[in-house]
C-alpha cells in the first residue's frame, strides 16, 4: 500500500485506546503519532537504509542516446542461466538503472519474463516524463525498439507482469536457485524482508518499554507495525514475517493491487471514518462542544451510512468504468507513442501473451487463506473496539 496509507493506519489503531485519545485532548499528549510513524517505519527502512545495503551482482546502466535492448535482454538471461547452475537458496541479483534525460525527462523501457517461451524480453519506449506522458516522434527505431533472449531453467513469475523503467531509480531482481532446479524470479529482493518482519516489530516494542516502562508505548509500536505488515500481505508480495528464523519473503494473499488508487483510497477514507467516530466517542464524553454526533449513535449505524454505503456507490461507478470503458482500450492504443514496426513488434511479442500469462499461471494462494487475512484484520479491530476504552 502508498505511505499515506499506512501512516493513516496507524494513527486510526490507536484512537481506538481510551487513555491515549483523552491524554492527546486534555494533556497533549503525542503518543498516537506513533501509530503514524510505526505505521510508516517498515517502508523507511527498506528504501532509506536497506537499500544501500544491497549488492548486486550485475548492474545494468545503459546509454540513453543508444539503447540497445538486445544486450540488456542477454544480460539478464545469463544471469538466470547462472542462478541455476548455484547451490538451491542462492541468488544471482541484478539491478537496472533509469534513464535520465532532463529535468523531467526519461527513456523509458521496461522487462518482461515470458515463463512459457523461456525468454527475457525488454522493450523501449518513447521518453516520457516523470508521470509517464510520451514525447511523440522519440520512439526508437525497429531495430532499436526489441530485444529477446533465451534463458535455460524453468522460471517462476509470481509477479507476473511487465515492469516499466521510467522514473526515480530502476528496480532490482534476484534470480533464486530452488531445490527443484528451478529459479525465482524475486522483485526488489531487499524489500519486506528484514524490514517487513514480526521480529523487528516486536524489537522496536521491547526497546520502547525499556525506555520508557510504558506498557502502552509497546503497544502503540507493536500494532501500527503489524497492520503494515498485515496490509501489505494483501498483494502479491508478501513478507518475510520471521526474519531472522526464515530466510525468504512468503507469498502474498493477492486481494489487492497495492498500488491500486482505489483500495488505497478507501483504506484512507475508512480509516478517517473510523478517526472521528473514535475522537466522538471519548472526548464527547468529556464535554459536549466535542460532540459531534450523539454518543448513543449504534456503531453498525454509523458505519453503514459512513463508509459502506458511499463506497457502494464509488464502487459500483467504478465497475461500471471497467466495463463500459476498459474493453474499448486495445494494445496497440495502449502503445501509441510506439509507431510502425516498433508497435507491431511490441504487440505482437508481448502484450497480448502477457495478459493472458497472467490468468493462467499467477498462483494464488486457496480461498479459505485469502479469506482469513480479512477475517484477522477484522477480529484486530473489533478487539479494539470492545477492549480498547480500557486501556
């Protein structure tokens, strides 16, 4: 999920504790930042600390005035081929770096792994600016615009999607031997790993009661930490929740696109929801010039009408867009900036195969799993809810 999501998460899980809404009212108090700044930490660690400390065993620079897709596609596929002539647990790691051509202005290209036909495929784009908008007539030439490599091993995808380069800095891969000779491909293999883990979590929490002898504090460190982890569990990604027991990210409970602008903004309205009922439901009780509602409002009342009925009706016009809009959006609309053979090629060797690689083989965990991260994240709020006035 964005930053502002988890930020808000963690803010709104304290609210629900009783003494820290009335010492933030009357006293002050700012222990419920630290719902935000926990809430956060996960990410910060990962791309402001975690990140310098990774090494990789190739790294992919290319010259922006003479892309050459060929040799980065040949690269990428050799270092698969290495990854599974290693031992089972190790990884060959590989970074790709953006293309800056001005202040706001980049090379775009992007690479996909075709699992079916064993093949690496890189593809360059237009230059686009920071949000993505192409400057027509700055697509490469057909003989500049594709290149395809072989790889040996079986791969496995579980992202399962073209990753484009256009922006900030480029994405890293590690190629994992598995004990059945099998490689995986593993996206940002630094992320959610040590960084995204209960263990840590629950260090910070001890650090904070030691200092402090506040059984509270642990508490405002310890859960805005998990409802990060918990959230991000709902991708594809997952974590590696018991770093340093285990060594690897487990997989995600794919719910959600966490990057996708419409959970991210219902998580974000919810959680604002939930904010306000909680600052009505302690500190209207202190006075009523901080009552907003009635104090005896019915909770499944104010939910309905708060938060389930206004995303009813965004969430019905949005599948309403989907159906009426999205089919209109064909490939080749999709690569407009691209034109001629460029286009075609692009088209043809990636596009349509992808979409269709996506609903055959991305695995995704049984019903009964994908339904119990909904059902704990549920049970932590209602837990809350009943006890949380108490503590």
């Amino acid at each position: 999920m964005k930053g502002i999501t988890h930020f808000i998460m963690g803010i709104t899980s304290l609210t629900f504790i009783g003494s820290l809404m009335v010492g933030a009212a009357l006293q002050d108090s700012l222990i419920i930042v630290l719902g935000g700044i926990f809430g956060l930490l996960p990410d910060t660690l990962d791309f402001k600390f975690l990140v310098y400390m990774e090494k990789h065993d190739v790294v992919i620079d290319p010259n922006p005035h003479d892309m050459r897709p060929q040799e980065i596609a040949n690269k990428v596929a050799d270092a698969i081929n290495r990854a599974s002539t290693m031992k089972p647990g190790k990884m060959v790691k590989v970074q790709l770096h953006t293309l800056k051509l001005g202040p706001d202005l980049w090379q775009s290209y992007s690479i996909f792994f075709d699992t079916r036909k064993s093949e690496v495929v890189i593809r360059v784009g237009p230059h686009v600016t920071m949000s993505g908008i192409p400057s027509r007539g700055t697509e490469p030439p057909a003989d500049k615009a594709l290149g395809v490599a072989k790889f040996t091993p079986k791969l496995i995808d579980r992202y399962g999607k073209e990753s484009e380069l256009r922006g900030f800095s480029g994405p890293s891969f590690g190629f994992l031997k598995k004990k059945d000779g099998s490689v995986e491909v593993v996206f940002i293999p630094f992320h959610r790993r040590s960084g995204h883990s209960l263990t840590l979590g629950a260090l910070f929490a001890l650090i904070g009661y030691l200092l402090t002898n506040r059984p509270i504090i642990a508490l405002a460190i310890f859960l805005p930490w998990t409802l990060h982890l918990i959230l991000d569990q709902y991708g594809s990604m997952g974590n590696n929740l018991f770093w340093p027991l285990t060594k690897q990210r487990s997989g995600g409970l794919y719910l959600v696109n966490a990057g996708h602008p419409f959970w991210n903004a219902f998580i974000v309205y919810s959680c604002v929801a939930l904010i306000l009922w909680n600052m009505n439901r302690f500190t209207g009780a202190l006075s009523p010039m901080y009552m907003a509602f009635p104090l005896d409002t019915p909770i499944w009342l104010y939910l309905l009408f708060a938060i389930v009925v206004p995303w009813m009706i965004l969430g019905a016009i949005y599948i309403v867009y989907q159906i009426k809009f999205k089919p209109r959006e064909k490939p080749t609309e999709l690569l407009a900036p691209m034109t001629g053979a460029a286009a075609q090629m692009a088209t043809e060797g990636l596009m349509g195969e992808e979409a269709e690689y996506e609903i055959a083989e991305q695995p995704k965990p049984s019903i009964w799993l994908r339904s119990m991260g909904l059902i704990l994240l549920a049970a932590i709020f209602i837990v809350l809810y009943l006890y949380g006035s108490g503590l």
